[in-house]
C-alpha cells in the first residue's frame, strides 16, 4: 500500500461525539459524554471501542446496544487495573533492588557498581547488535546523570532532591558516587533490569535469584517484563486487551499455569509472575483477592481478552476464597 500525506482534519468535542454515534454508539447524557472526551481524548477512548465495534464492518459500526457508559465503565476499569499492577510492582521493585544491594554490596563492597569487572564487557563496535547492549560506561553515565553530575566533574551541579543523597556529599568526597544503598534509590526499574542482566558472574545473578525461587535467567527476563510493563502503567497507556511485545519465559514451576492458554501473550501471564513475586515479598498480601474482585468488575469477559483461563480462582496457585478479607495489608 502506498504511502499517502496525513490530511485528517482535527474535530472538536461535539463532532467527535457525533462520529461514534453515527457509526451506532448509544448516547444518553451528550453534556456527560462530552465532559468525558475533553479530560480524556477522544484517541484515547477509540482504544477501548474496539471491542464494541464490529471488526467486519468497514466503518467500525458499534455493536448493537452499545453505549458510552460501556466504553467509560471499561476505560474506568483499565485505570483502577493499572493502578494495582503498580502496587505489586512497587513491592516487587523494591524487593529486587534490595536483594541485588545486600547480596552485591556484602560480597564486594558498597560501591562493586563503580567497578567494571563485575560486568560484562560490551562487544567490539564492528559486532555490536542493533538492540541495547549493556555498558558499564553508559551506567555510570546514567547515574551520574540521575545525581546532577555533569560529564567529567565529580560532584553535583545543584542539591538533589533526595535528603540522603544531599548528606553524603556533606560528609564525603571519595568516592564521588554514594554507596549501593543509596544509588539504587534513585534508579529506575529499567536501569536496574539492565544492570542485573550485566552482571558477569553468573554466580552473583544467581545469588540473587535464588531468594526468589527462580534461575537467573528467569529472572533477568522477568525484570525487563516488568520494567516494560511499569513504564506502561506510568504513561496511563492500555493493560486491557493488550498484546505483549517482549517474549516472557515462565518457570517450570508455574507452567501448568499457562501451558494450555490460547492466548500467553497478554495480562494473565503477567498477574501471575506478579502474584508469584508478592506471595515471596509479602505472604500475607490480598492483593490476588483485590485482583479477583476487580476481574468481576470488567464489562466484557475477560478470557478472551486478557488471557484469563476459566476457573482460574479454584487453582491452588491463586487460592482466593470467596470470604472477606483485610485489604488494607
């Protein structure tokens, strides 16, 4: 198909409204509808349409009896499950930068991130892959970036906004980069994914993943997983009805879990490395039954959409029962 230039023109509020009701879209209190479309977008909506719409129609005509409070009730469900994806990944973050901290720091000191022969070596620049690699120069850089230091000085340019990363400077001047406890504070989840995949002795990686239950394999691909999945969650973007991009390996261990799905690439894959992580991290969480009740609130099954296998509440693994729980722990 050829390329052709971009001449959609903008619609404003009540033209867009009128689209989706063209095309069939039930509207009952047009001034709500509109109110929604101005603080939310139209584009972003059009996501959660789609599985009102007709596929073969080629105006995308919404099912019969299809309303806006469908695509709102939906939309309202995609948020509170982005919202609690991001608790166990709270939880789950913090437990692996701790874990990569104590294990790291006590067998080579608190600064063994500063030195590069814990890390692999990044390949020559005539066979270097068009995917990121992973170079010790590009972390240090990344670091100092996140402390306000600029290329080639050894201290920051201005106060950080973190009290203890202000202190050691106070206090000290060598080495220029605070320890590992300090450091891994303020990193990003994709940074310390990266960092764990770098590691070289595959007897540190599985140092760490030990304490998780996995090989450290597994776990190096859980942390992109998750990484991935948190910078999605943190820029308001889908969970519902996606379709996940990176490849994810699940443990032997869990595999009977997913083993007989149609769909292994969407959210069911990803609730059950979370759930798995929180059982570890924090046993007595709710955070599955949470999980189960809002499940019940989805407007549309979520089986086909999420990857959800009937019967998934009775398995062993999820063990949620139908009484009250405490969800505040």
């Amino acid at each position: 198909m050829p390329l052709v230039k971009f001449n959609k023109p903008a619609l404003d509020l009540a033209q867009q409204l009128q689209k989706w009701q063209i095309r069939g879209l039930g509207v009952g209190d047009s001034a709500s509808a509109i109110h929604y479309l101005e603080f939310i977008g139209y584009y972003r909506f059009s996501g959660y349409a789609l599985s009102f719409q007709d596929a073969g129609h080629a105006d995308k005509h919404f099912k019969p009896g299809t309303r806006f409070e469908d695509l709102l009730s939906l939309y309202v469900f995609d948020r509170e499950l982005r919202l609690l994806v991001m608790d166990a990944i709270e939880r789950t973050e913090s437990a692996i930068k701790a874990r990569i901290v104590n294990e790291m720091s006590v067998k080579h000191g608190p600064h063994w991130f500063m030195d590069s022969k814990h890390f692999v070596l990044p390949p020559p620049p005539q066979l270097r892959p068009v995917k990121p690699y992973f170079s010790h120069n590009d972390l240090l850089d990344q670091i100092d970036g996140d402390l306000g230091i600029p290329k080639s000085a050894k201290l920051p340019c201005r106060p950080h906004n973190e009290v203890f990363i202000n202190h050691y400077y106070k206090c000290y001047s060598d080495p220029y980069l605070p320890p590992a406890w300090m450091v891994f504070e303020i990193l990003s989840m994709g940074t310390v994914s990266r960092l764990f995949a770098g590691l070289k002795e595959p007897n540190d990686r599985s140092a760490i993943a030990s304490r998780f239950g996995v090989d450290e394999q597994v776990l190096q691909n859980w942390l992109h997983v998750i990484s991935h999945i948190r910078n999605m969650c943190a820029h308001h973007r889908r969970l519902w009805n996606r379709q996940l991009v990176i490849k994810f390996i699940i443990s032997k261990k869990l595999a009977y879990l997913v083993a007989h799905l149609p769909l292994k690439d969407r959210f069911y894959a990803i609730a059950v490395i979370l759930h798995y992580f929180m059982g570890i991290v924090a046993p007595k969480s709710t955070w599955h039954c949470r999980l189960s009740d809002l499940i019940n609130t989805c407007p549309l099954p979520p089986a086909g959409h999420m990857g959800f296998p009937n019967g998934w509440r009775s398995l062993p693994f999820w063990s949620i029962e139908p009484a009250a729980v405490d969800y505040s722990i």
